[in-house]
C-alpha cells in the first residue's frame, strides 16, 4: 500500500533570519486526522508546536488550524499563529480579503494582517484576556523562584489568560531580565499556583538599546512543557495587554526582544489600535523545510 503523504513546512517564526527565532512545524490537508493521530505527530517533531490546517467551520473564516504541544492540543499561541499563515500564505492561498487573514481556532476568530512597510511579516489581533493579579502574599515566594531581588512590584505580576496562561513579571531592567537563573522548582510551585504554566519576564532596555523590552519566557510544565520559550507570541499578547491595563504603554508601538540567553534573535513588534480597540503583536516568518510528511 503506498504511503500516504501530505504537504509539509517547518518555519522560524520572529524572524527573518533562518535558526533565530521559535520553530514550528505546520501539517497542510490534515482533515483525515484525528487527535490521536495529530498529538503523535506533535510528540515525534519534538518542537514547542505543530499545528494542522483543516477545512473552516465559520465561513468567515480563512481557514482553521488545530494547535498541539508536545503535551496536548492548545486553544491558541502566538507563534503557531503567524508561522502558519506565513506557511498557509507561501503555498499559494490568496485570501478572501487582500493584506487580511481570519484563523479560526480553539479561541474562536483571530484577525491577521499584513504589517505595514514590511517584506512580508504579519501580525495577529491579540486575543482579549483574563487578568487576575498575584496575591501580595506570593511576591516573596515570587522572588525566591527567580532568585532576584530586581521584581518591579510597581507593576504587580498578573497572571493573563489569552488562550496560554502566563504569569507576567517585571524585573527593573533587560539586564536583570537575562541575569535570571531561577529556581525550577519554585518556579512550577508559583506558576501553578497563579493558575498558568510558566513565567514571562520582562525588563526595559535602555533607551536607544536593540528594542524597548527584553522578554523571557520560562515555562513550568502542564501545557507548555519545561524549559526556556525562544519567542512567544501569547506572552508577548499578554504583556502587550497588562502594560495598556497597568498604564504603562510606552507609546503606541514598541518592539520586544526575545531568545537572547538561549542564542536567537527573536523580534517582536506591538502595535495599539486603539481606533479599532485592537493590540497587534507581529514579526517576521522564514521557511527552512518544504517538503512532504509521510503519514501511517
């Protein structure tokens, strides 16, 4: 019986330069695939994310993607979601609405757009979030999971949901940002407790630095596995969100960096709309494998 095979990209997303950024591997014509079958294919690539392009079920949508973790299907993440529509986009798809994708996924409807004077790159409507600050009563242990004394608690840690439950924490600067060497332990005992499954940290560059945060995500297993994230769009949704609430936008369009202590160059770019009541989180995407997937 010959085998069968279906399209099949693996794309460095945030970047535009192969190896620096956060690869996905994206799994076209996947309708005959059940969950079974598509968590497998998510546990063998071994990377953060798979996602499967399936038929919509909305018709305002472009089309729909199903997202898996090494652990278990995700209702959204950020880098999944514009490493597939720069996958989705490179086999040819036109969409319905020049410069404008829809993605329907676990969270229901997400906007993309072209990003504006870019060779390519696209950014995604955040999702709305649920925000719930961290008990004052956890900052000390906070602090003793990331062995820092630098937490701006100015700017309480919030856990916000959009899909990918992040605790998010300010640290007083980029510098105390990389320097973290947190206690992993710990780290899964405050993150658990907060109701998500990792930390994203992020601390302000100096003026004039390569973006205006350094952004690390440290992730604390359930959900997100363990480990280091290269770049990640959800948490960088989410820290876009929880500056707007807090009142600490650094203006109407900033940049992120992300990956440093782990040897990428990840590149994010926030834009708020307000005028359409919308936060853009964007960056580029490069293709590294085009090929087929073989199938059982």
């Amino acid at each position: 019986m010959p085998a069968h095979t279906v399209r099949f990209k693996q794309v460095d997303v945030f970047t535009s330069v192969p190896f620096k950024g956060n690869p996905l591997a994206v799994v076209f014509d996947a309708d005959a695939l059940d969950t079974t079958q598509m968590q497998a294919i998510a546990h063998w690539t071994n990377l953060s994310e798979t996602t499967f392009l399936v038929k919509p079920t909305d018709p305002a949508a472009d089309y729909r993607v199903r997202i898996f973790s090494k652990l278990g299907e995700m209702p959204f993440a950020g880098h999944p979601t514009l490493g597939t529509a720069h996958a989705l986009l490179e086999s040819g798809y036109q969409p319905k609405q020049a410069g404008k994708l829809v993605q329907q996924c676990g969270v229901g409807l997400v906007e993309l757009e072209a990003l504006p004077g870019s060779d390519g790159a696209w950014a995604f409507a955040a999702p709305l979030a649920r925000v719930t600050p961290l008990a004052e009563d956890r900052y000390a242990a906070l602090s003793t999971a990331l062995r820092s004394n630098a937490i701006d608690f100015s700017a309480p840690p919030c856990a916000v949901d959009n899909g990918a439950p992040w605790l998010v924490v300010r640290v007083s600067s980029a510098r105390e940002c990389l320097a973290l060497a947190p206690d992993a332990g710990a780290l899964a005992d405050i993150a658990h407790s907060a109701g998500t499954h990792g930390l994203a940290v992020y601390g302000p560059h100096e003026a004039n630095g390569p973006a205006t945060f350094e952004v690390r995500c440290l992730m604390a297993g359930g959900g997100f596995g363990v480990g280091e994230d290269p770049v990640t769009g959800s948490a960088n949704a989410a820290l876009a969100g929880l500056l707007s609430a807090q009142r600490l936008r650094p203006g109407t369009h900033y940049s992120a960096r992300q990956g440093t202590a782990l040897g990428r160059a990840g590149q994010i770019s926030v834009r708020y709309d307000d005028a359409r009541g919308k936060t853009w989180i964007g960056g580029s995407s490069v293709t590294i494998v085009d090929g087929t997937f073989r199938l059982p």
